[in-house]
C-alpha cells in the first residue's frame, strides 16, 4: 500500500516508517516539523538503506497544501500521528492544543475523502479511559474524564472519526489506543528527541544517565501499587510500529470501525524501570520522590488480547529491551538529532 504518514517526523511516526517499508508498502510524510528534525527522515532512509522517504514539509491545515498533496499522490489509506502532545503544555495552551489537533484532523479528513481516500490509522492514547474503571483495560470499558486538554483532543477525535464512519461507512477508521511507547531503534540511529525539559519518565531517566540532569524526581510513592510508585503498560516503540504495519489488516478487510489497545498487557512501577535501566545498562540512576504529579493516576495497563486476536499483533520486546534501547539511542545521540 502506499500510505500518506503526517507526522512522520517524529517519534512514533519515524519507528512506523521502518516497519512499514520492511513489510513492502511505501510512504509519504507530511510534517511540519514542529517538534522533529528532518534528520530523522535522512535516518531512516539509511537504516532502510534506500535513497529517501518523500516528504513535504507542510502543516496539515493547510488546506491548500494537503490539496496538492493528494492531487499528485495516490494513497490507500493514512497513518495519522500528527499532533501536538505535551500533557502540560496543552493545560498551559489550550486554544493552540484544541486548535492544532483538532481543525489539523478536520481539514485532514476533508481533504482525505474529497479524494476518495477513506481509510485513517489514528493515533490515540490510554489516556482516553481516565482513570480506568477496569484494570486491566479492554477496549470496551468506558471512556473516562481526561485531566487535561491533550487527552481530551485524543477522546473527541475519536468520536469525531465514529461519527464520520457511522455516516459514510466506505470509511475504515482504526484507533490505536497507544499505552506508554518508549525506547529506540535498536541501530540507536532515531528515538525520541523531546525540547526543553522532558516530561515522561524515560526521557528524564536518559539525560540524568548521559549527565544533562542531575537526578531523577519519582512523583508519589504512595499509590497503592506494589511498592508505592505509579505503574504503567511501557512498550517498545519498534513494537509499536509494526502494531501500525498489523492494523493495516483491518483495513485491507474493510473492518469499518476498529479500536485497539497498543500495550504489552504488563504493569511497571517508576522504580522496576528505574531499577531494570540500572541494571541493564549498568549504570546508576540519582533519584528523590517527590510528591504526587497533578493529574497521575496510580495505574494503568491494558488486556491486548483483541489485537492479537484480530490483528495477529503482540509484543516482542520485554521492560530490559526498552531500557536498553532507550540508553543506546540517547548514548549515541547526546543532543538528540
Ligand atoms: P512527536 O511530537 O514526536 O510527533 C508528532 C509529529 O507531528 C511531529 O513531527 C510534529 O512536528 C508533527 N506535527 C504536529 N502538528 C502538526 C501539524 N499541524 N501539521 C503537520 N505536522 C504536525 O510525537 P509522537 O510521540 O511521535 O506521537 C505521535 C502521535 O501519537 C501523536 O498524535 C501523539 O499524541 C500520539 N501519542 C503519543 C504517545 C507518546 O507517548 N509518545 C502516547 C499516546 C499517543
Ligand atoms: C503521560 C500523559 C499521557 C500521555 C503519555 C504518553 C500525564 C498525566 N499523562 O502518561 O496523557 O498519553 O504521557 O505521552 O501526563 N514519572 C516520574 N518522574 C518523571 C516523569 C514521570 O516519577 O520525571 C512517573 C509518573 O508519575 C508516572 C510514570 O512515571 O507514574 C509515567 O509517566 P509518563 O512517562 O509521564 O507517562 P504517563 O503519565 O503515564
């Protein structure tokens, strides 16, 4: 298939980009490289040993350039990760967060459909379930309050695309639920490059390994988990990517509506992947707990049992493979891209 990937640039979209050429289909980028380097498309060639990925560099609401896009492009369907992502900024920004992710997917999926593109992969999170009401999660517990307005994009963009898929069932509309991506390629050549101060845990954990800060801060250590830190489903990005590669099957059976949870189905604490990282990598990790982040919940992990049953998708890589990669990348990239 030949398959339009906005955001393509970035963390997420780079790892897909792989998995997806060594599964034989090609790709095209739009990015506005907002919160990427171009670097990282370069990159991926190499990796895939082929001489570039195409790319535009376009923001996706602008209408005309999309236009031009699909007017010279013939796409089977889109892989959609392009958004805005930082849960803080977006408390802080909210009108640029509503407005970038959600008129961004608006225009995208018009100009999608005026070209008779009707198939979408779209990027959504665990964030969507809240503060989960059954652990682990299934796809069909309900949804939940989102803290923040990042999350919230991720609920209504969902419903928005339910409602597009009920009205005009030609679409075939896909929702990865992704749970907490992390770690790297393992050629340590693409991962995550965040600006400023990191605000998930593994990036933190990186740059006070490669000496950029001096110790990591453990939000609460009493939640009522097995040694009182927050505990979260970790998967391994490369996995993540092929999950995209997998769901590509529900389109190809023209599965109309299908939403997936994206974990490993395994719950670690802030302190197994601290302890794991040490010791996989051999190295020692400062820290001191902190009180409670506002808006954290105490734990999070998914049943991915319906994409394995469906999609035939699994995860391959365990909690030492992630930290491992994870070093391996922000080793041999200090200053990221
Ligand atoms: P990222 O920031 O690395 O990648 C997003 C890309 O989208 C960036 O390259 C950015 O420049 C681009 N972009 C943003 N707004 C754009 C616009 N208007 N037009 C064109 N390009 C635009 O983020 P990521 O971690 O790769 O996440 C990809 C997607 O997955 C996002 O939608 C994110 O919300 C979602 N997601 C991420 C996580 C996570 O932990 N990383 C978890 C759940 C869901
Ligand atoms: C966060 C977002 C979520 C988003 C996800 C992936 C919030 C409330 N949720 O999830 O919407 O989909 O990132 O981008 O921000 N931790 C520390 N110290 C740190 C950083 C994190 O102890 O410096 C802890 C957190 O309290 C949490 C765990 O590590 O228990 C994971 O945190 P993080 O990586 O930020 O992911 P989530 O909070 O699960």
């Amino acid at each position: 298939m030949n398959i339009l990937v906005t955001g393509g640039a970035g963390f997420i979209g780079s790892h897909t980009l792989i998995e997806l050429y060594k599964a034989g289909h090609t790709a095209l980028v739009v990015d506005n490289l907002y919160n990427s380097k171009e670097e990282a498309l370069t990159r991926v060639a190499g990796i895939l040993d082929i001489d570039h990925i195409p790319f535009v560099k376009a923001d996706i609401r602008d209408r005309e350039a999309l236009e031009k896009v699909f007017s010279t492009n013939t796409f089977d369907a889109c892989i959609h990760f392009a958004g805005l992502k930082a849960v803080g900024e977006s408390v802080a920004k909210p009108l640029e967060y509503y407005e970038n992710n959600m008129n961004g997917t608006f225009v995208l999926l018009d100009v999608m459909r005026r070209h008779n593109c009707k198939n979408i992969i779209f990027s959504s999170s665990a964030t969507v379930y809240g503060d989960p009401a059954i652990i682990p999660i299934t796809e069909d517990c309900p949804k939940g309050q989102c803290t923040n307005p990042y999350g919230q994009t991720k609920s209504m963009l969902e419903q928005v695309m339910i409602d597009l898929q009920k009205a005009d069932t030609e679409w075939n509309v896909v929702l990865l639920r992704y749970f907490n991506p992390i770690g790297a390629h393992p050629s340590g050549r693409i991962g995550e490059n965040p600006n400023g101060i990191p605000n998930n845990l593994m990036p933190y954990i990186t740059q006070v390994a490669v000496g950029k800060r001096e110790s990591l801060g453990v939000f609460g250590n009493d939640y009522p988990t097995h040694d009182g830190t927050g505990v979260r489903d970790y998967i391994h990005v490369v996995d993540l990517a092929t999950a995209h590669v997998a769901a590509l099957q529900a389109i190809e059976r023209k599965q109309g509506l299908a939403v997936y949870n994206i974990g490993t189905g395994h719950g670690y604490s802030v302190l197994d992947v601290v302890n794991t990282f040490m010791k996989v990598n051999n190295l020692t990790i400062p820290y001191q707990i902190k009180p409670r982040r506002a808006g954290d919940i105490a734990t999070c992990y998914c049943n991915p049992a319906k994409a394995e049953k469906e999609l035939g998708w699994k995860a391959q890589y365990g909690l030492e493979e992630m930290c491992r990669d994870s070093w391996n990348w922000q080793r041999n990239n200090p200053n990221g891209y």
